[in-house]
C-alpha cells in the first residue's frame, strides 16, 4: 500500500480495484435537489476520498419511472426531483462512512443548502458490482431501483434470478451500454448529512420513507431515452415487482 496518502489516492482513482478489502470502502453518496432546482454537485475530493463518479441528474430533462407489473410495464414521466428525490450519484472509495460524513459535512459547508445520503454498496445476496469505467461517448442515464421491505430486511433472493442478473450485467459491459452499477446496502448502515447557512447535520440510518428510498443503481449510456427503457423493460430482476426511475445524466 503506499504510503503517501496522495499517491494512494491517485492509485485508487486510476485503478477502482487497487488495493479493494484493505481497508477502503465504496460508498454512493445520492445528492438532493437544492433550493435552486438544480443538483447540488458531489464535492472535490480531498485526501483520503477517492472520487470514480459523479452523475448528476439534468435538470431541464424529464425522468421515467418504470414499475414492472405482472399486467406488463407501467410507465411515468417525472419531473426533475424535488427535494424527496435523488438528483444525483457520485461513487468513492474511503476508509469508513464517518470519513465521507466527514469529508461532505465539511466540503459542502456555507450558505448554499445541501442533503447526500451515503450507502455502503454491494448486494446482500452477493451479486458483483460494476466497477465505474471508461468514458461514454454517448448520452448517459442513471437507473435508480427502487427499495422496498425486502430490500431493507435485505432479504435473500433467488440464487437463479441473481445468476440472471450477473449475466445481463456481463452482456452491457461487454456491449459498451453498462458504466457502473451495484446493489446498496440496507440504510442502517446508511448516513444522511444536511448543510446550509453556516450549519451541518448528520443523521445516521436506519430511514423510514421506504417507498422514496434507492436499492440499487447503474449507470448506463444510449441513444436515447427509449433505448434506456427498453434495456430495463428487459431485465431480469430479483424483485417480485421492480419499479425503477430513469433520468437523463447532465453533461
């Protein structure tokens, strides 16, 4: 491991698997619309975070939400999020969830009003992860999955349906179309930090409001927004029914 902790630091940004089970953890942090309607921006990484991604959600385009129901797919526009909703996904590696705590209670400090929530990724069943990769040469889409009060208990899931998931995921990596992704762990092991006007608040997991919580995530690029639902519409999920929200990336 090196010791310079910038040097490290570079390692882990150049290489997401260098060093991983050494005492780094990988966490999303979902940031909240601010007052402004606009995505508050996951901060500059200082030493000891390393930042793979940051995904904000466009703010002049509309979001769909897929629910897969026995009938067939359901589908919604929504607008931009509210305050309730997740305006974007940043992806790091750090030592604990109390060092991002740390780390965004003191970046994201001053007047402007800001909310994150940190969760610890990985699937409670042991599905692998996609490691962020790559950059997208066509417009990129973040696909929240839904919790609900399987995904909290962290229930275990079909073995069988996992298994399909693996393989789908292998499939978009090997197409180009999957960037990251991966499972989130039950908010009890999840933290909140709030800023604004001078002040900072962090509040520890585990959070009620499951139908407004994020089981999972990935980050995908495509032609079109038609192209993201089509890719969804397909998947093999491990849930009974499955609702997801697709957004269009900023930038």
């Amino acid at each position: 491991m090196a010791a310079d902790p910038a040097l490290r630091d570079a390692l882990y940004a150049c290489c997401p698997s260098f060093g991983r089970g050494l005492h780094r953890m990988r966490f999303v942090i979902l940031s909240q619309a601010g007052p402004s309607g606009q995505a508050v921006p996951v901060p500059s990484p200082s030493v000891g975070i390393t930042l793979h991604e940051s995904a904000p959600v466009a703010a002049d385009a509309a979001g769909v939400h897929v629910r897969l129901t026995d009938a067939g797919p359901e589908e919604t526009r929504v607008p931009f999020p509210s305050a309730t909703r997740v305006a974007g996904l940043g992806i790091v590696e750090a030592e604990s969830r109390q060092a991002v705590a740390e780390w965004l209670r003191d970046a994201a400090g001053g007047d402007d009003e800001a909310g994150f929530e940190i969760r610890e990724t990985g699937c409670a069943g042991g599905l692998a992860g996609v490691d962020p990769s790559g950059t997208a040469s066509k417009p990129r889409f973040l696909i929240l999955v839904k919790a609900d009060a399987d995904t909290e208990a962290e229930a275990p899931s079909d073995p069988a349906k996992l298994a399909a998931m693996a393989q789908r995921n292998d499939e978009g990596v090997r197409a180009g179309l999957l960037l990251a992704g991966d499972g989130l762990r039950s908010t009890a092991r999840g933290t909140r930090v709030r800023v604004g006007n001078g002040k900072a608040g962090v509040m520890d997991g585990p959070f009620a409001e499951a139908k407004e919580l994020v089981a999972g995530f990935w980050l995908i690029q495509a032609d079109s927004m038609d192209e993201a639902i089509a890719w969804v519409r397909r998947y093999p999920f491990a849930q009974a029914r499955p609702e997801v929200e697709i957004h269009p990336v900023a930038g």
